[in-house]
C-alpha cells in the first residue's frame, strides 16, 4: 500500500511513521521544505505524480490557547489552505481513500457532552481557538462532500480528543498542556520553586490521549478502508473520560516528583469548561485507547528528559 503522510515531522505524523503497520507499506512523507501545502499547484503535481492509494492528512499549524491566541490569521489560512489543497487534489488526482485529520475544537463551546458527530456546526464555537476549528470545519465538509457525490471514494474524517505523547513540543508558548505542564513541573522541581500556577480554576475538564493509540486508529481504520469496508465519515477518536486540569497537574507532578503546591490565576482565560468526545462509532469498529493516563504521561516523562529538556 502506498500512502501519502501530510504533517510527517508533526507529533501525529513522527509516531505514524514509527509504527509497525508502517513498515509493511511504503509512506510518502515529505517535508514543508520538499512540498509546501499552502501551494496548491505543487501539492496537485505531487499527488498526481505519486499515485499514492490513500491520502492521510495530518498536517496543521497547531498549538494551545496562548498560541491560537496570538495569531487567529495564521490558524485560520494557514490550515484552511493546507486541508483545502490536500483533500482537493487527492480527489482530482483519483485516491480513493482519504482519513483526513480534525480536531475536537470544532465543536460548539456549549454543546452539551459527551460530544457527538452529529453536533458539527450546531452552535456558537469556543473564541480562543475559533480560527482552527473553522479550518479543521472547513476540511471535514470537503470530504463529506466529496464521498456524497462519488460512491466509488471514502473521503473520512477522525475528530481526535486531546493528544499528547512522544515528538510533543514542551514550550509553554507553543505546545498543549500536558507537554507544556511537565516542563513547568520539571523545571519547578529543579529550581525547588514552592508554587506552580495554574491558568483558571483548574475545574475546567479536558480528554487527553496518548497520541501512540491515535496511530493505532488510524491505521485500523486504513485497514478496513482497503479491505472494502463501509465506514462512517466523521468518527471521534477518544478515551471516553476525561479529568479535571487539576488532576492533570496533580498526576504530573506524581510522576515528575513535585511536592510544592498549586496556585489558581483566575485572570487567565480556560476555553470552554468541558470538552469529552462520544467515541462509540470508532469504538463499534473494534478499536479502543489502550494507554492509562499514569502510563502516558511517564512515557512522555521520559521522552522529555531524554529528547527535549
């Protein structure tokens, strides 16, 4: 099989490589440098060239609020063009299969949870990271569209909870929580700091997953694509529960070996108050997560000392 990988230096991309099914196919993965996605022209001539039998597209401008904050314009084009030019030219070049990577953002900020498929574009999304959930919308519709018009072609999208593992970026201005915790927690540690700051309340609940399962998914669902399989077209990808961020906090310092204390910013913005994802059309395909919370976070742990302290 042969398989076009968008975002391959990205976390997602780097632990989609390195899995075992990987190894039995051959992947296309070019960097921005070898193909810049926002040009659309040379993102045509690429797949028409390769012929590639599935297009996994999982590339994307990404960060947490502090980074969808500072700049809405590069989130919003930026991944708008990417997905655009990507699921467009695989369909114009004739890949039947696409498993086209969103995000929960796209859901409304006040939808009730856990969150299901079919609440897509029902209400009002959550400001602080409006710019990529509009993007990420924008490219689940196109395949949608796509496999609506051509019962020959599954175009599909996996809307993944929260991810954090190996290859994660720490810095706190560009990465998500998890990552960015644990190198605050570590570096607290280290300098014997006596309080680490949380953004809010710390009620706020979110769904992580270890992104190694994420990869798992993705190629059980590839599987089943080449295999003549009739897949739902939008599925979430999650674990099914979620914790508070202070739990996160607390379970990070547990494994970091913090013992000071935690103190609340309540100036600071949290995004929407709860964000758990319904997983059970994923999960009715046979898959689930498998990674408990303590296990992720010390496998991450680990990476971080070894790779990116």
């Amino acid at each position: 099989m042969r398989i076009f990988l968008t975002g391959g230096s990205g976390m997602v991309g780097r632990n989609l490589q390195a899995h075992s099914f990987a190894q039995d196919c051959e992947l296309l993965a070019p960097s921005s440098r070898e193909l810049d996605l926002t040009d659309q022209s040379a993102v045509l001539a690429y797949i028409k060239a390769q012929k590639p039998d599935v297009v996994v597209h999982a590339a994307g401008q990404v960060g947490g609020i502090q980074a969808n904050m500072a700049d809405p314009v590069g989130f919003l084009v930026n991944n708008s063009l990417m997905g655009l030019h990507v699921i467009n030219a695989a369909y114009q070049s004739g890949v039947k299969h696409c498993v086209n990577l969103a995000s929960s953002c796209m859901y409304p900020r006040n939808a009730p949870n856990p969150l299901k498929e079919e609440q897509v574009l029902t209400g009002e999304l959550e400001p602080t990271n409006e710019g990529y959930a509009l993007a990420k919308i924008t490219a689940t519709r196109l395949c949608q569209y796509i496999s609506r018009m051509n019962d020959d072609v599954q175009y599909l999208t996996l809307i993944p909870c929260n991810l954090y593992g190996r290859y994660d970026k720490f810095d706190p201005a560009h990465s998500h929580m998890i990552p960015a915790v644990i190198r605050k927690i570590y570096e607290a540690r280290v300098q014997g700091a006596d309080t680490v700051g949380i953004w809010g309340d710390g009620e706020a609940r979110r769904e992580f997953m270890y992104v190694e399962d994420l990869a798992d998914c993705v190629f059980d669902v590839i599987d089943q694509l080449a295999a003549g399989e009739a897949l739902p077209d939008l599925m979430n990808v999650g674990l099914g529960t979620d914790y508070s961020i202070n739990q996160y906090y607390q379970a990070i310092a547990e494994v970091v070996g913090y013992e000071g204390r935690f103190e609340h910013d309540l100036s600071k913005p949290v995004g929407m108050r709860q964000k758990l994802i319904d997983s059970s059309r994923v999960n009715a395909l046979g898959w689930r997560a498998k990674t408990s919370l303590i296990d992720g976070i010390e496998k991450t742990y680990q990476y971080f000392l070894k790779e990116a302290k």
